[in-house]
C-alpha cells in the first residue's frame, strides 16, 4: 500500500504531466477511448459480461431466497393452483421484544437495517 506522501507526489507529477498536455492531448485520449469503447469486439466482450453479470445476480438472489426463513418455494402473490384467486399469506408475528431485543434501542434482534 501506498504511503500518503509517495501518493501525494505521484498525483501532483501526474496532473502536471496532464496540465502540460493540454486540451488537444485530452480530446484525442478521449477519441481513442470512444473509439476502442465502439469496437465491436469490445461490445461483444461487454454484452457478454453483462449476461454473465444478470445470470449469476439471479443465482444469488435464488439462493437468498433459499436461505430465507419460512421461504416455501414460491414467489408472493401468486395465484392458486385451483383458480384465479391469489392464495393467502400470512406474515410471520415479531418476536417478543422482550426475549431478544436491542437493550439500546429495544429493535428486535435480526430487524436492524
């Protein structure tokens, strides 16, 4: 890890490199990153990612679910097997405060956000 002095002087030698540069040395890094970001090949590689990236966000939120207590399987609002009406739900009670709440804030335990 960097020491704060070593990273102090390397952004000061950086940004006078970059003020030396000057506006015509930044539009042409910004031509060529807009260039390479429009490369097909680039787009290919950041579609790819991003449906990797959606496939295991929905694995992890299966698993979550999964690990959830009192998850039955099915998602909430879903209708019954047997018609159109929406199956009830009950919501699980809070536990007593008493038995395991914050002696602070008295929140019941696991109900922080």
């Amino acid at each position: 890890m960097f020491k704060k002095p070593a990273l102090l002087t390397a952004f000061g030698i950086g940004y006078l490199l970059g003020a030396r540069a000057g506006r015509e040395r930044y539009d042409a890094i910004v031509a060529k990153a807009q260039g390479l970001w429009n490369d097909p090949r680039v787009q290919e590689k950041a579609h790819t990612a991003r449906v990797v990236a959606e496939e295991k966000a929905e694995t992890a939120k299966h698993a979550a679910q999964d690990k959830m207590p009192n998850h039955n399987g099915s998602s909430t609002g879903s209708t019954s097997s047997t018609g159109s009406t929406p199956s009830h739900q009950t919501t699980p009670s809070a536990p007593s405060p008493a038995a395991s709440a914050d002696p602070v804030t008295g929140t019941p335990r696991g109900w922080e956000s």
